[in-house]
C-alpha cells in the first residue's frame, strides 16, 4: 500500500509512480531521498510486446536482459532481496501443464530473454525470487484485453479462429498479485 512501495513507469505515467528508464536511470538514483532501502523489489518491467522481441531482438535485449541484469545487481549489492517476474514464455506451449522442474525451451525471443536473466539469477551466491506467470486477464473492462476480445468476439456473427496446438494457463491480474505478495510475506526464494 502507500507507503510500503515504490512503484515505477517509463512510458506509462500515473499519479503513484516514479519515472525510471532502465537504459539510462539507476536504482540509486530511485532510492535518492528515501530514508531506508526497500525490503523488497519486484523487477517486473520491460517490453512486453512479443512482436517487438522477434522484430528488434537487440535493441529488446537492451532492456529486458542487459538493463534489467543491471537492475537486478545494483540492487542485490544493496542487500534489496529481488523477485524478478518471468514468464511461462520460457516453454514451447506445446505440454501442458509446464512445471519448475522442467527445462525450459523457449521458441519465442521474449521467452529466450527472460530465460537470460533467470540463468543470471542463477549464477549469483544471492538468493532470489523467480515468478513464471501464465497469460494474464484483466477482470475488468481495458482494451486489449484478451478476455474482453473473446466475448466481443463471441457477441459479433461469424468464425471465431482459435489455436488448437497452444497450450497456456490464462490467470487473473489480481490472483497474480495475490500470490506474488504472499510469496514476499513468505520471503520465499527460489523458482515458481
């Protein structure tokens, strides 16, 4: 809540975030006037868009293994305890039900690059939290949204095209942050 977190943006601005760019800002330089470090640092940031990984693969690496790489040491020398939130992007799609203990397989570049840095994490003496999440729904109404395109998709007359040969586990935006938290109440580590 207000108060226990500091959450960040760099091109989406609200009112309750601090701007940070992963190129070119540092964790020190967020941390400038707080009066104690953070328990705790979710490192969920990024570009997402799995078009952008396979059209620029370098330019995406800048950000999503090499800036947040950096990231995640600057603050791991600061003793700040790291969750670095992954993606069950790291499998092929082609089992399902994808577990911790498979190896990872990843035929998308963001899933090749989240594997990058999750293979940094393991490299480093400091433990640290990995969250594989699933494709995630919004509740509510947001462009989109992949639940809110099914239903209008569902509403409009015609073929609706569907994959048969993917499998992937949607989960709501909320219960990943339910859980998310509650793995930091437990300062779990490890890979889940």
């Amino acid at each position: 809540g207000p108060g226990r977190t500091l959450a960040t943006h760099c091109s989406h601005p609200s009112a309750t975030t601090v701007f940070f760019d992963v190129q070119h800002s540092t964790v020190q330089q967020l941390l400038e006037g707080r009066h104690r470090l953070p328990q705790a640092a979710v490192v969920m940031l990024g570009i997402t868009s799995i078009d952008a990984c396979a059209r620029e693969p370098r330019l995406t690496a800048q950000t999503n293994v090499h800036g947040i790489i950096r990231v995640i040491d600057e603050l791991q020398s600061l003793g700040v305890p790291v969750t670095f939130i992954s993606t069950d992007g790291v499998f092929d799609g082609n089992k399902a039900f994808s577990g911790e203990a498979d190896t990872p397989v990843p035929v998308l570049e963001y899933g090749r690059q989240k594997v990058a840095v999750e293979n940094h994490l393991a490299t480093r003496s400091t433990p640290s939290l990995i969250v594989r999440l699933p494709k995630l729904l919004c509740t509510r109404e947001a462009p989109n949204s992949m639940l809110h395109d099914w239903i209008r998709a569902l509403a409009r007359p015609g073929q609706i095209k569907c994959a048969t040969d993917q499998y992937f586990t949607p989960l709501a935006v909320d219960d990943a942050a339910r859980s998310i938290t509650r793995l930091l109440d437990a300062s779990a580590t490890g890979l889940f």
